[in-house]
C-alpha cells in the first residue's frame, strides 16, 4: 500500500458529465479544468470530459492553456483569468482565446468580453463593455457571486448581463457555473461553464447524489503504526488529545504537507471499512486515528467509499473543491492511478 495513493475514476467523471450535458437544456457544456482539473489531473479529465459531450475547456492560465494544446490540437481553449502582455504569445503560440477584464484587447487573440455585473471580481463595468467593438469579440461572460445559495442575487446578475450581452450579437453568452446550471435555466444561454460538479462534488456542499453526480476521486493511505495510550498519554504537537482511558490509536502516514489540512483534527477517515475519528493535531507527514481492533497495515480511506469530501469541508469550514485542489499528487508524495470503468 502506498502512503498516499489518490485514484481518479475517469467512468464516472463520464457519468458527471451526462449528467451535466442533461441539465444544460441545450446550452454547449464547457468543462472548467483549471488548477489541475480541481486537484484530478487536467489532460486525463480533459481529454475523458470532451470525449463525453464537453465542447470546450476553461482553465487560469495561459500556461495551463498551452500544456492542454499540447496534447489536445483542435479543442476550444478559454484562459478566464487576466493576461499579463508577456503571456500574450504563450496564448497566440497555443490558439487559446482569453477573457479580458479591460478595454485593451490583445492583438491576434479571440477576446470574451468579462462584465462584473456583481461578482466584484475581474471583468469591466457594463459601460466599458458598451465601447468595445463588437466585430472583435468571440464571447461575453460574467460570473454568478450566488447560484449556489441566493438565487434572488443571481437573477438580477443575469439581467444586467442580459443588457450588455445584447450589444454583441453573434458572441458566445456564458455566465453559468456548476449551480446556475442545475438550479437557474435561463442562466444557460449559449454556454454553461461546469467545474465542480464534473469532479462529483457538489456545487451546493451537500449530498452529490442529489443530482446525480458521482465522485470521481478517491484517497488512501493505510496505519503505518499502532500503539496503546495510556490514560494521560497525548499525541501530536500540543497535546491537543489527551486520552482520558487506555487507548488504541493508529498513525497513519499523511499530513498537510500531502493536502490533508490541520485543520481536519476531529474528522473521520475510514480505517477498514469503520468510521474512525482523527485525533490530535495533524501535523505535516503525519496523523493519528483512533483504533478499535484493525490491525497495523489497515486501509485507511480519507476520501471515498462512501466518505465524502463535503463532509471534510464542513469539518474544515471550507469547501469541497479547496479540499481536492489541495490534495498533493507529486510522485515523490503520492501515486496517482486512473482507472475507467
């Protein structure tokens, strides 16, 4: 058993994205692949998401941008963060289009015009966006702050989109994301732009079943030790857990320094198919679980099998996809394998 092995489960993500395709009423599904597919890897989810019906891909960075080009020639690629000139060829070099939060639209590359109608975040105002040449627009976009929780907000954001969007006839109109897409249809316009919910991660912080979506990543590790506390013995910096009675505690060989955050002391893992509590401070390589009778060398699932990353975030107050983009994949921490079906 690795100390860290992650598993990306491509037949599901497969499943996420007809799922996602049936909810977009008709809208093309463009699959948000940034920081690395959300912590799943982006070539493999890339490539597997357009296979499923995805028609374009959204990612941060121009570089991001050019690595996807490399292995994926003719998709659609769409950098949604700003550009600073100096990247400019990378994108030109890839045949990527990029939004633009400002007037100044660069030379030689397909612009999608990014409108702030509430986000506060990149994008223009809808005034700016009046003095731009529509001939040399490809897209008008913006971003719903609420789709997931004040649909009131989200509405009125899609009526001031709707003013601007009108003013580039022939653009592409895309505004939604992973909530918008299952809870708000007239957000759906030409385009849908679905990140979470590819992944099987809720875009609300509940169940993923509730609509259909299933979780494509799973993570284990196994108890490396096992020891017997003695009532007043402690474990991890701090001494955050005291044991009160004699007990059976695993260490397992994951830590922040892996993604599994400090902040996760009190959770639950899985240790052979049993819900156990993580105790102490989880300290950078390492942490403790208490035992019942599993033996050293137990599987210890930290996500997966029924385990949700949901249930992590809220433990953490943080959510679902800070806790997959956080999870470390570099071959000297981890190893990662892809199964399909």
């Amino acid at each position: 058993m690795s100390r860290s092995e992650i598993t990306v489960d491509l037949s599901a993500l497969r499943r996420n994205v007809a799922a996602l395709v049936d909810a977009a009423g008709g809208a093309e599904l463009w699959a948000v692949v940034k920081a690395d597919a959300y912590g799943h890897g982006a070539v493999d989810c890339a490539r597997t998401a357009l296979e499923a019906g995805a028609r374009a891909l959204c990612v941060a960075t121009a570089k991001e941008g050019a690595a996807l080009r490399a292995e994926l020639a003719d998709v659609r690629i769409l950098v949604l963060s700003p550009l600073v000139e100096a990247e400019e060829h990378v994108a030109r070099g890839a045949g990527l289009e990029v939004a633009v939060s400002t007037r100044r639209l660069p030379e030689g590359l397909p612009v999608h015009v990014k409108v702030d109608t509430g986000m506060g975040r990149f994008g223009m105002s809808p005034e700016e966006a009046a003095q731009i040449d529509p001939g040399r627009v490809a897209g008008v976009m913006s971003h719903l702050a609420t789709a997931d929780e004040d649909e009131a907000f989200a509405r009125a954001q899609l009526d001031a989109f709707a003013a601007v969007a009108g003013r580039f006839p022939g653009a592409t109109r895309h505004i939604a994301n992973s909530a918008a897409t299952f809870s708000i249809p007239e957000a759906q316009l030409d385009a849908v732009r679905c990140g979470v919910a590819l992944y099987g991660l809720s875009p609300f912080g509940r169940e993923p079943e509730e609509h259909g979506l299933e979780p494509v990543l799973s993570w284990r590790s196994y108890v490396a030790q096992a020891k017997v506390m003695r009532s007043g013995d402690s474990t991890g910096y701090g001494r955050r857990f005291v044991a009160e009675r004699e007990t059976r505690i695993g260490l397992v060989p994951v830590g922040y320094g892996d993604g599994f955050r400090r902040g996760l002391t009190g959770t639950e893992v899985l240790v052979a198919g049993t819900r156990r509590c993580v105790l102490g401070t989880v300290s950078m390589d390492s942490f403790a679980v208490e035992l019942g009778d599993e033996p050293e060398g137990a599987l210890v699932t930290l996500v997966g099998d029924g385990l949700l990353v949901e249930e992590h975030a809220r433990h953490a107050g943080t959510i679902n996809y800070e806790i997959t983009t956080g999870i470390v994949s570099d071959p000297r921490r981890a190893e990662r394998r892809v199964v399909d079906g």
